[in-house]
C-alpha cells in the first residue's frame, strides 16, 4: 500500500476547520479541501468509491465524515501517512 502525505493534510485541515468554525460551518467549508484531496488519489489510483464519495461531500457530521474518508482513501489502495 503506498502512503499519502495529503489527505492525511487534508484530514488534519479539515479538524482544524470544524474547531475554527464549529462542525455545521466547518463540515461546509472543508469540503472542498476534502474533494481535491479525494480527486487527486482517484486520478493517480483510478477510480474510488463514488458512493463514499458522495457521502464525505454531503455528510453533516465530522466523525462520519472523517470516517468516510478513510475508507475511501483505503479504498484506492493508500493508507494515510503518520
């Protein structure tokens, strides 16, 4: 599995966006952080899950959301770098 320096970054933005501007804002501003990161692994992995996909872009709350991307990102075959 090769490792991905940025959605981990992405991740991390992302949390430092819901404790910036509180879940409801922050879910809704990250993203599109979240969608660049997720287009950047599908174009060089083929294609993810696009219902995992849908759910991280819509997803209201902060741990699902994560939690989705997660899965998406294990889903193309990486794994978050440390």
């Amino acid at each position: 599995m090769a490792t991905a320096p940025r959605p981990r970054l992405a991740l991390e933005h992302y949390h430092g966006l819901i404790g910036l501007y509180g879940a409801a804002g922050g879910v809704r501003h990250a993203r599109k952080h979240l969608a660049s990161a997720m287009e950047d692994l599908a174009g060089a992995s083929g294609d993810g899950d696009p219902a995992l996909r849908t759910r991280v872009l819509t997803g209201e709350d902060p741990t699902a959301v994560s939690d989705d991307f997660n899965r998406y990102v294990d889903s193309l075959g990486w794994e978050l770098a440390a």
